[in-house]
C-alpha cells in the first residue's frame, strides 16, 4: 500500500492500538525490574537471579528478532500482532500461575513465564514501528507517530515500578500474589486489543507476497549501508539509554546521597525521557529524523563530557521524582553532584532517538523492511551488553571514567545521524 492511499483513509482505530501496544512493550518490560526485589525477598535469591527475569527479555530479542521478521514476512502485520499479543497474554498467565505455584518451583515458573513475555515484546516492536510509521505515511508523519508512541512507553515506563511498590508495601514481605493487581491490568488489556485488532483493516506494507527466499530478503536487507549501520546505532542507542542511568545509581549509591536518592535520581532520568517524547511527537512532523537525532547526539555529548570532567566536589539540588510514606508520588530536591544533574539531562536527549534511527534505518527497504525489521530488533541486545560493558570499565577506572563507553557511543550516533544514514545504495530494486 503507498504513503498516499495511507494518508487517505482513517486510520485512527489502528493508531491507537499500535500505541496501546507501545505501552504494553514498557508495561511487561518494566515490570521485570521491580519483580526482582519481589523474588529476593519471597525465595531469597541472589541479586543476579532476580535480575534473570529481566535479562529474558534481552535474551528473546537475540533469539527472536529474525525469527519474528521471518514471521512479518510470511503472514503479515496483522497477523504478526496478532500472534504477538497472544504471546504477550500467555507470558503474563504463567507468571500469574507463579503465585499459585509451590515454593519449590513458584521462581522457576516466574523465569519461563518473563521469558515467554519476552519473545512477545520483541514481535511486538516488530510491528509496531513500521506500523505506525506507515500508519503516518512515512517521512516525519511516520516519526511523529513513533514519538507518540515512545510517550506513552515512557508513561508506562514512570508508572509501572511505581504501581507495583503501592501494591508490594514493605519489601521485606514482598509476594508475587501482590502484584496480581498488575497481571490482571497487562491480560485485560492484551485480550482487548486482541479482539479489536482482529476486528479492524490495517494497511500491510508490501503485502504483496514475494517468491524471494527468505534467506535472499535478509541478505538484501544487509546490503543497505544506512541500514547496516542504523542497526548497529540501535545497539548502541539501547545500550546508550540504559546504562546511562544504570551505573550512574551504583555510583551514587556509594555516596553520601544513598541508595533511595540515587533511585529517585535515575526516576528522574525516566521522567525527563518522557517529556522528550511528548516534545518529540509535537515536533515530529516539523523537524526531520536526521535533524533531531544530530541534535540529540551532540548535546548528549556535551552533557556527558561535562559530567566526567566536572568536580563530584561541587553539588546541586536537583528536583527529583520521590515517594512519600503514604505511596503519593511528589517532586522534591536532593543534593546531589553535579555530574549527576548532567547524566540526569541526557534523558531529554535519549528519548527521541528510537524513533529517528528506525526511521533513517528503514528509509527505502521497499521489500526487505519486514525482514529488516527482525535483524533490527536482535540488536536491541545492545540494552544487555553495552552497559555490561561500561560497568567493567568503573570496576577497572571508576564510575565517572566509565561514561566515556557513553560518550563513544553518542559520537557514533552523531556520526550516523550526519554520514552513516545517507542512503547510497538507491540502485538496488525494492519492489
């Protein structure tokens, strides 16, 4: 279907679900994390293996990624969605069966039901970004859709952890069935867009099938330069996003600051990625991709410059995210160092950024997007190494030294948002 037949029709119905499944990617995804301080307490399991139920979702996009671009191509978006949303509902089923498990095999259900979650997540970011950028009709309508729907994952991503310390209270008591409230809200709203989805018309782009092997539509995809290296940006980028925040808690939690500030602090990351997004879906269609993410890049280079070269000496208040006794969220200042307030800035800059390198990435791939899409999302195991990565350079040099794993991997993006990004391989056939 072409840019134009798509800006013709109405197509609102479908956005709204794409975007509800934006959010989903961050709901599931999220809650992962604050699920592990619930295993620890119930099991007593080591920090590694409450962590474990997070790492699955970086893990299923390694494993998942070209399987599921192999799947867009052979059935379609919708079906793909589909499929996906099924997932996603029978991931979050086994964890709820962890509740009722015995306490013998109760950890062990949880890991296999993130895990599945997991496979879901990553077919879900599959379709949902050439989705909505079609849905938008390519160009910076198409970015603009990508931002709107990175708002919302953000939303989710401020909310989930906040939601499941109200429903937990004391950690110390902690149980999965206290998070059942969160498991009832993530099936609900996997079996409602389900059947909406399924009642719906969307466009497929280039649903027209192709007597191309596979294995020919993957090596096609692999000789665009700007792809090749948009994939590699998206490694970096998700590596970029969560390291950034991730060691900076570590650091400041072997500071005067403690580890509660230095959790409100990284809140404040997330937050500030949010408010990037919104301004990101505004701007969106007025500013192209390549624009905002030089932009981007170049400030986040300055920020995080600044951060390793500034004395941890010379503090700051910094409003921050915090949570009062009660459970009410509510802004407050903490003294922290500076250098934090410049990690903290960085959010405004990383928020955009996902929805730029998949749109410069994709540019042109006519039928090799599909399969295109599933090597782009085995990258997003970036979000895994990258900042394994930077922690063994603080283990080696300090915290602060670490950030210069960030600041390489901005000014690889810089580059790829200037040179990398050009598509200078027009000549090849992509009908």
């Amino acid at each position: 279907m072409t840019t134009e037949n798509v800006q013709q029709k109405n197509y609102l119905l479908p956005i709204i679900m794409m975007i509800a499944l934006f959010g989903m990617i961050s709901f599931v995804t999220n809650l992962a994390a604050p699920m592990g301080q619930v295993l620890k307490e119930q099991f007593g399991v080591s920090n590694f293996q409450g962590l474990l139920g997070n790492a699955a979702n970086f893990i299923a996009y390694a494993v998942m990624g070209i399987p599921g671009g192999i799947l867009l191509q052979r059935v379609g978006y919708k079906k793909t969605a589909l499929i996906a949303i099924a997932v996603g509902f029978l991931g979050v089923f086994i964890q709820f069966l962890s509740g009722h498990a015995s306490e013998t095999s109760a950890f062990g259900v949880y890991l296999l039901g993130a895990f599945v979650a997991g496979f879901s997540m990553c077919l879900l970011n599959i379709v949902v970004n050439p989705m909505l950028n079609t849905l938008g009709g390519g160009g910076n309508k198409g970015n603009q859709l990508i931002q709107v729907g990175g708002s919302f994952n953000s939303l989710m991503a401020t909310f989930t952890p906040a939601f499941v310390g109200v429903l937990i209270g004391e950690a110390a008591k902690a149980n999965i069935k206290d998070v059942f409230p969160v498991m009832y809200i993530a099936m609900a709203v996997f079996a409602t867009v389900f059947f909406v989805l399924m009642a719906v018309r969307i466009p497929e782009p280039h649903a027209a099938a192709t007597k191309e092997p596979l294995k020919n539509l993957m090596s096609g995809a692999l000789k665009f330069r700007h792809f090749v290296l948009g994939a590699i940006a998206i490694f970096v980028y998700v590596g970029v996003e969560i390291g950034t925040p991730g060691v900076m808690i570590y650091w400041l939690s072997e500071t005067p600051v403690g580890k509660t500030t230095a959790g409100f602090v990284a809140g404040t990351y997330w937050f500030l990625m949010l408010i990037g997004r919104l301004l990101g879906a505004s701007l969106g269609s007025k500013i192209s991709s390549r624009t905002m993410l030089t932009v981007t890049s170049l400030v986040g280079l300055i920020l995080i410059l600044s951060a390793i070269l500034s004395p941890v000496s010379r503090e700051i208040a910094l409003p921050v995210l915090q949570r009062s006794d009660a459970g009410a969220l509510s802004f407050g200042m903490a003294q922290v160092p500076i250098n934090a307030m410049f990690i903290v800035l960085v959010g405004l800059c990383t928020s955009i950024m996902w929805g730029g390198i998949f749109n410069l990435a994709v540019e042109g791939l006519g039928k090799y997007l599909a399969a295109a899409s599933g090597i782009f999302m085995v990258l997003v195991c970036g979000g895994g190494i990258l900042p394994a990565l930077q922690g063994w350079v603080a283990d080696v040099a300090g915290y602060l030294s670490s950030y210069w794993v960030i600041f390489a991997g901005l000014a690889y993006l810089l580059y790829y948002a200037l040179i990398g990004s050009k598509n200078v391989n027009k000549d090849i056939p992509v009908d």
